[in-house]
C-alpha cells in the first residue's frame, strides 16, 4: 500500500484509501480489508464501490468526489492529486469521478500541452500508461482540480527489505517489467527469479487465508506450494509452454476464478517503512530473492485447512 510507504511526507495531507476492482472481492474479503486499513491508518477513509453494471453513472462516487473537494477546501488548496503504484486505478477512479459532468475543463498539464476542453483521462490495464502530470477542473464551485500522477513505483532498497511486496505487485499487475528479449538465458531469468517465486507468493496468500478455490479450478488433489505442480495443472493446448502456464496462472488469478485472494496478511498491522543510511550506498548487493516456501509443515496445515473447507461447502 503506497500510504504506508508515503507516511513521511507531511501531516497537513489528507488521504483516502481507494481500492479497485472491488467486484473481484466478496463482501466479508471487503470488510477485513476496511478494518485492516483503519488499524493500519486510523485517519484513512476506505470506500468499496462496485459499478461493474452502471459504468456510466456517476452516483456510485459522488460520495468519494464531494469527501475530496471538502478535504482540499479544509486545507486552503484547491488541488486534490492521485498517488499510488503503476495500474491500481488512478487514472480510472478520477475518470469516474468526471463522468456526467457536462463540461469537463482541463487547465493544462504541467509540460504545457494544449488539451482541449471535455477531455478525460486515458486508461488500460497496463502499469505504465499514464506518464505525464495533468490537471483536470473536478469541480467548478467551489474551483477544485485534480492531478492526475503517474504511478510510483517503490525504490529498489524497499523491495530489497520487503521482498514479499515486490511479488505481491507483480501478481498484481502494477509493476513494469522489462521488454521480452531474445535468448534463452533472459527466459531462464525471469522465470526462475520472478514469474515462478511469485506463483509460489500467491499460493501462500491462497493456502494461508483458506482460499482454496485453485484446487478445483485446476485439478489439484490437495492444497499445495508445488510451483511445478501448479504449472503443470496450468498447461493445456493453448497454453503448451512454461512461459504460457504461467499466463493462463495469472489470468484465472485476475478474473476471479480463484476467489477473494489477498496477498497481505490482514492479521497483521502494516509496519511503515524505514530508511536506513544503507538503502543510499551505492555498493549494496544484498540478495533480494524472496526466500521460497517448501516447508512440508506448510503443505500439511494447509492440508488440514482444506478438510475443514470442505465440511463447510458440503
């Protein structure tokens, strides 16, 4: 969460915690994330809105627009922005925000572009698609504007000192990962040192909250942390490949088909972060491979987890 991470930059803020696709979440998932946001920052103010089947009402967040031009007007600005990490929903929250206003102004943007009038945000789900600051009128009595920022992306030291968030946003989708180059030994790479260690993240995440909708999905006979195993489960005719296994993986992750996955774990307070003189030395080489999970415990008491699922659902 790009709140805890951003903790130091000044009291006279106010922020709001917005999580997306929230229709990808069931409603007891969505309040352990409300309460585990407030303990985490009491003066946060959450909103779950779901507008999958009214795109284009803007009833669902005139609530969030009307918080935020009264949270910039107690601050003697007139200007709200957007922060956060690549592809989380900046660009679309505010989007959604404009809708059904009939004139949407734009100041202009800070690289003096001309943008013409009833312009709006551009989005797609991919990390990286805005990269210039604008300014859009989100309200005109009282004037306020909002920013529209490109994502953020944590310093390199952070994911060193919290591996477990790095492959958390890359199961995500909100990390930009480099361009696919030719040759074996760059493949080999990335899927031993981050598609396949972040495969094994997610199905901690799953073992670890109960949510063990992934055994059928795929298959399996039991929970598991087998990345081989899983893969293998993932491989058909249209996905022959590794590489392929490894999409079709994070596709049935991203529509759903796994269930209210959470990759935090909500039992447990976010702990800000803290610089350290080490995070700014130019020789620092410590690893930041995320330590894997094999543990045969963890295979076992997710085991016993899933006996109890399944006296439930029957």
């Amino acid at each position: 969460c790009i709140e805890g991470w951003c903790d130091d930059a000044g009291t006279r803020t106010s922020r709001t915690s917005s999580s997306t696709h929230a229709d990808l979440i069931d409603e007891k998932t969505s309040v352990r994330v409300t309460d585990w946001t407030r303990r985490s920052w009491p003066e946060s103010d959450v909103f779950h809105v779901d507008c999958r089947e009214t795109r284009s009402n803007p009833t669902p967040y005139e609530g969030l627009r009307e918080w935020l031009v009264r949270a910039v007007h107690s601050k003697s600005n007139n200007c709200a922005l957007t922060v956060g990490i690549p592809n989380v929903g900046k660009s679309s929250m505010l989007l959604a925000m404009l809708r059904g206003q009939k004139s949407v102004k734009v100041r202009g943007n800070w690289s003096q572009k001309r943008v013409s009038k009833g312009a709006k945000p551009s989005i797609e789900n991919q990390p990286g698609h805005t990269k210039e600051l604008t300014q859009y009128l989100l309200q005109d009595k009282p004037r306020t504007y909002c920013l529209d920022v490109p994502g953020l992306t944590p310093p390199n030291f952070f994911f060193r000192d919290r591996p477990e968030a790095f492959y958390a946003l890359s199961a995500a989708n909100c990390i930009i990962t480099p361009p696919r180059r030719k040759g074996d030994e760059f493949e080999h790479d990335l899927m031993e040192h981050v598609l396949e260690p972040t495969v094994q993240f997610v199905l901690h995440a799953m073992n670890r909250d109960c949510c063990f909708e992934y055994v059928k999905k795929l298959g399996l006979d039991k929970p598991t942390i087998d990345v081989d195993l899983v893969l293998d489960a993932c491989q058909s005719g249209r996905y022959p490949s590794r590489r392929a296994a490894v999409t079709k993986f994070f596709k049935l992750l991203h529509s759903g088909n796994f269930g209210s996955v959470v990759f935090d774990d909500l039992s447990q307070k976010y702990k800000p972060f803290l610089f350290k003189d080490s995070h700014f030395r130019k020789n620092d080489s410590r690893s930041h491979n995320y330590q894997r999970i094999t543990s045969s415990k963890q295979d076992d008491d997710a085991w016993d987890d899933y006996d109890e699922y399944e006296d439930e659902r029957r």
